[in-house]
C-alpha cells in the first residue's frame, strides 16, 4: 500500500508542477493579449473583436487550475468553528470522512461538468468559433484533478511516504493569513 501512496503522491507532486507551468504561461498569454487589445482599442482604434473572449475562458482554466494548486498546498480557506470545539483527536478520527466528502462532491461537480461539456461541444464561441467545449472542461478536469489530491493526501495520512506533500487539504483559516502590519505615515508593512 506504501507503493500506491507514493505513486499517486508521485502523479499528484508532477500534477501541481504541470498546473503551475501552465497558470505562469495561461497568465502571461492572458497578460500579453489584454495589452494589445488595450493598444489596438485605444492608441490604432482597431480592436480585437476576440481578445476578451479569450481572456475570459483563459481566466477559466486558470481557476480550475489554480484551484488543484490551493487544495494540494492547502491553502483553501476553511471555516474551523466547529472542528475547534470537538474533544480531544476527534477531528483526526473524521477527517477521512470529510476527505471522502469532498471526493463525492468533487465527483459530482466533475460528472455534471462532463455533462456540461457534451450537451455543448457543437456550440461555438460568439467571436472566436471554437467549440464550447474547450472552456467548459475546465471544470470537469479541475475536478478530476483535485480527486487525484485527495486521493494522494488521504495515502499520504494512513501510508507516509517520502513523495508526500505534508499539507493538509483545506485547513487554512482566515487567522492564519499574514495581515498587513500599519507602520508611520500611512504605510504597510506584512
């Protein structure tokens, strides 16, 4: 079982690397083509009639995207009021059930996104005429791809292994966010 966890702690460590490259270049594409769609509109009064319908579905992807990166570095923000006042390690004794929760609410939002994606890939976009598919299996992949997370953390928790991330899924709370310190004349300091 220790082979497992470390194989799929393995695709999900290469999986997060693959999300991060692809966030750095869907960004700067997105950055590079608001910019010109700036220039041609307001300097040559030319616009790109699809400039921000690409923005708009590269902003698509990079949440999805993003969001696989949050979960596997647990940065997604998490209400703990209740898990805060169970005795003793009971919240330890739950959490595989709260990660199977996930798993089915995932699984569900990942099926109904494959729906999505199918009842329109005949559909094309308004300016650029690509199939709807494209932005819409943003979700169905995000999806899929945060299963894959937990799946590997919920390995890594009963099978540690050496390729395991030691986040733990969702557990950040809003306390632990860095506040910017006021420091004299106005300023901020973190």
């Amino acid at each position: 079982m220790k082979t497992i966890s470390y194989w799929f702690n393995v695709l999900a460590n290469g999986q997060i690397r693959l999300c991060s490259h692809l966030l750095f270049v869907l960004g700067l594409v997105m950055t590079i083509v608001i910019l010109l769609q700036v220039f041609f509109r307001f300097f040559l009064q030319v616009p790109f009639p699809w400039s921000e319908e690409f923005a708009r579905y590269l902003m698509i992807w990079m949440a999805m995207l993003g969001s696989v990166v949050a979960l596997r570095m647990g940065r997604h923000l998490g209400v703990r009021v209740l898990v805060d006042r169970l005795p003793g390690r009971t919240y330890d004794r739950i959490v595989p059930f709260l990660q199977l929760g996930m798993m089915f609410f995932l699984g569900v939002i990942g099926l109904q996104g494959i729906g999505l994606s199918v009842a329109n890939w005949d559909q094309k976009s308004a300016a650029m005429e690509i199939p709807m598919l494209i932005p819409y299996l943003a979700i169905p992949v995000g999806s899929w791809m945060m299963i894959l997370d937990v799946v590997a953390d919920m390995l890594q928790d009963f099978f540690p292994t050496s390729a395991g991330s030691n986040a733990k899924i969702a557990t950040t709370t809003l306390e632990e966010i860095p506040q910017p310190t006021v420091v004299g004349n106005g300023g901020t300091a973190t």
